[in-house]
C-alpha cells in the first residue's frame, strides 16, 4: 500500500474541494459584511422611532439589541447555508436546538443573566438614574444591558452588578416617587417644656427652601431617656436630594435650638471655674505616721 501517494490524492481532494468552495465562502463574507450595515441601519431607525415615542432609557436599549441580534441571527443562518450548500434551514434550526442545550448548560450564569436583564428592562420600575440598593450595593443605576447593571455610589465609585442579582434580590428604590419621607432624631434636654421645644423644631424645619409643604412636618416625642427626651422630626422634599435637605435641616434645627437656650443633649456645657487661678493652693495635709508593728518578745 503506497501511504504517500494516498496521502497525496487526499491534499489534492481537499484543495480541489477549497477552490470549488472558494465562491460561495466569497459571497457569504459579502452577506456577513452586509448583514453588518443592516444591522447599523435597523438599529438607527429603530432609535429614531423610539426616540419619538414616550419610552424608558432601558427600554429603548432592549428594542435596539433585541434588533441587532434578530439580523444577526438571519445573517448569520443565511451566509452558512450558502457556505456549506449540505446545510438546510432545517438542519440550521435542529442544530441550534441541540446546541442551545449544550450551550445552556455550560453557559449557565451568562443565560440567566441575560434573561434576568430581559425582564428587568420590561419592568417598570427601576429606572436608569434611580437610587437603588441592593445586597449591600447602594448608588445610582447609570447603565442597564442585557448581562449587568453599572452603579455608580455617591464616592464615585462604580460598581458593576450581574442582572441574576439584581432579579433574585430584594432591591430597594429610593428614588421610585419625586418626594419622599426624611427623618432625623432630635435629643434635648428633659427640663424643657416639650410643646415649646416641638413647635422651635417645627418652625425651623418649615423655614428650609424647598420642603413639600403638602405634607406637614411632624415632630413627635419618641422615647424617654435619662436627663433627654428623643424627637422624631420627619419631612417630605425631593428624593433626589436627601443629603442636601438633610444637611440644611440639622443647621437650622440647631440654631433655632440655640437661640431658643434649650439644651441639646449630648453637648456638655463649658464649666467657668470661680477660683482664682492666681491664689496659692492650699499645702497638703500629711497623714499621720503608720504605727510600727510590735516586735515579737
């Protein structure tokens, strides 16, 4: 049996087979880079007629990917059934099945993050610049895919989330309504007439720019503590400012306070000693001499 002569016949089969095949790859480069601008093109119209149209920041980003892929995907099925004229359609269809299983179960986590971001994005609540928190994660929402969400903190620092837990988690929207509720905690002084001490609180909460006043402010004794009694101040203002609102509410809570002398507890008062500073100290006085002990006789 001649091995190189067999081996031969075979090079030149599989070359023959190249050059044969040699068109039909050519054309299915052509329809690969043509599927590439129709994509472009899909994706740009679909953004100007989702532009026009009254729709979520996340949505709109769903609408156009789901876009890309389903040409892609079109491209991609054609340009292989004129590669490889064996393959059909069908076959195309039957392979994607059994190989979507397998895929499925060795790409388990990237799945499922994709359908987690799917559904995130229909839902209608968490927005792309909500405040949101979640398993120890708090910040804003500042970019939503298909596989994760970019959330930025308040020190700048982003945190990049999987979509799995942001859908298996309980997540926590501060910034679901324009207003919402803040509270502070206020301890004075239990010497202290507490009606007064509630109406000085109040007016200095009212003074603050800005503070929804369709929900009135709410100053409430909360709890008795020895030589201090706990208010509860809680307003309504704009969600999205929560430590502005705040910072201003504790300045003018205190100045009232002050101005009104009413003991904030906590703060200990500076004591002005009356004793000269001058006068000479009294000497000590010495301790009468230990008793020695008796000897033994």
């Amino acid at each position: 049996m001649n091995y190189i002569k067999t081996l031969h016949d075979q090079i030149d089969a599989m070359i023959r087979g190249l050059i044969q095949s040699m068109p039909s790859m050519v054309i299915a480069l052509i329809l690969l880079v043509i599927t590439w601008f129709a994509a472009r093109f899909a994706v740009s119209i679909a953004e100007r007629l989702t532009r026009g149209a009254h729709m979520r920041e996340n949505l709109k980003q769903l609408v156009e990917t789901l876009v890309r892929l389903v040409i892609w995907l079109a491209g991609l099925m054609i340009a292989a059934t004129i590669a490889i004229p064996g393959i059909t359609p069908g076959s195309v269809f039957a392979g994607l099945g059994v190989g979507a299983l397998a895929i499925g179960f060795a790409f388990q986590d990237i799945f499922q993050n994709f359908l987690a971001g799917v559904l995130i994005m229909l839902r209608d609540r968490m927005r792309i610049g909500d405040t949101v928190e979640c398993d120890g994660i708090i910040g804003k929402v500042e970019r939503i895919t298909l596989r994760e969400t970019h959330i930025r903190a308040g020190s700048n620092e982003l945190t990049i989330v999987p979509n799995s837990v942001l859908f298996k988690n309980p997540v926590k929207i501060t910034t679901d309504k324009p207003q919402r509720r803040f509270q502070i905690v206020v301890s004075v002084g239990s010497d202290h007439d507490l009606d007064v001490v509630a109406d000085t609180i109040r007016k200095a909460v009212e003074s603050v720019e800005n503070i929804d006043d369709k929900h009135p402010v709410a100053v409430l004794a909360q709890e008795f503590k020895p030589g201090a009694v706990d208010f509860l101040v809680q307003w309504w203002a704009a969600a999205r400012e929560k430590d502005a609102f705040t910072d201003q509410v504790i300045r003018r809570v205190k100045r009232a306070l002050d101005d009104g002398d009413i003991f904030i507890a906590g703060a200990q008062p500076t004591s002005i000693s009356l004793v000269d500073p001058q006068a000479p100290k009294p000497a000590p006085q010495n301790p009468q001499p230990a008793r020695k002990q008796a000897e033994p006789a």
